[in-house]
C-alpha cells in the first residue's frame, strides 16, 4: 500500500515539474546557474544564487530559499560536490516550482546568522531551510528535486522539452543524436 502511495505521490510531483519545466532548454544538468538563469525567464521573475558560509553545525541548514515580493535567493553550502550542489539547489527549486510556503518569522530568525546582512528579514515572504525530511514538504521537495535531476538530464540530452512525445519527439533525437538512433 505505502509503495503505490509513494508511486503515485512521485508521479504526480514529475507532472508538476514537467509542467513548471515546458520551454526550457538547458545543455548540462548540473549547471545550475544556467538552469536558475532558466527558470527565472521562464517565472518572470529573479533567481539568484548564493553560497552559504560554512558554519558548520549539525542542525545548520545546507540550503535555503527566501522569497520576496519580485524575487527569489537560493543559498546553498559551498563546501560540497557538485553533484551535491546540483542536488541541493534542485531541492530548493522544487519549493519554489510546488509553491511551498513556509514560516518566514520563525524561519528567517532561526537564519539570521547565515544570510546576508543586505537582506531585510521582514521584507522575506516565504522562507524555507532543510535540515531534515521529517516533514511532508521537505519530503516532497526532496522526491521533487530528483524527479528534477531525470527532468534535467533529459533536457540536455534530447534538447527538448520534457513531456514531449511522438513524430516530433523522434524527430528531435535524430537530429540532435543522429548516431543514437542509428543501427549497426
């Protein structure tokens, strides 16, 4: 029961990715500059990147989304792989794409000493930092984020659209790998 439940829950959240991913183009999953840089034309609106300092705690955050009026910053540890990174910044970016919202007062209090001093905490909208899973929206995010790796190495390898199917779909793989589909 638990795994058609989890089956479900995952497909569901791939949909909504796909849906916030349509005419986006990347060429290297693990660019996330780039696929910020995406998204934020795609939203219309602002995505900056940032890098935490390392602080070094158990309970200290190793990402965190805040969200203002007409922008959004993502923060992410420095100190990692970029793999990790990548797996950090696409959980991030599944809060923003799920329309999370979290607990700005208490959250940007207990942030205060990691982010920036030019950030005015009460002008935070939304604000959002993993330090576990134990709750349905980090969850989410978390299984979200992975579905957005497969969603972004599909897009730099096809260079199309997620979602896409059929004569134009084929047609996009045999020009764009025209020795993949090529039999010997």
């Amino acid at each position: 029961m638990f795994n058609r439940r989890y089956a479900r829950r995952e497909a569901q959240l791939r949909r909504q990715c796909e849906v916030q991913l349509r005419g986006i183009e990347i060429s290297d999953p693990y660019a996330v500059d780039e696929i910020c840089h995406q998204l934020a034309i795609r939203r219309g609106r602002p995505l900056y990147l940032h890098e935490l300092p390392d602080l070094g705690g158990v309970d200290t955050p190793c990402g965190i989304v805040l969200s203002f009026d007409s922008e959004d910053h993502i923060f992410h540890v420095a100190a990692t792989s970029e793999r990790h990174r990548a797996q950090i910044v696409r959980h991030e970016l599944a809060h923003l794409l799920l329309g999370h919202a979290g607990d700005n007062a208490s959250v940007v209090e207990s942030l205060l000493s990691v982010i920036p001093e030019a950030i005015d905490p009460s002008a935070v909208l939304t604000a959002l930092g993993r330090t576990s899973y134990d709750t349905e929206t980090e969850y989410d995010a978390e299984m979200a984020a992975s579905c957005l790796g497969q969603l972004f190495q599909e897009l730099a390898h096809s260079g199309r659209a997620p979602g896409r199917s059929g004569a134009m779909a084929r047609l996009d793989d045999a020009l764009v790998h025209p020795r993949k589909n090529r039999r010997s």
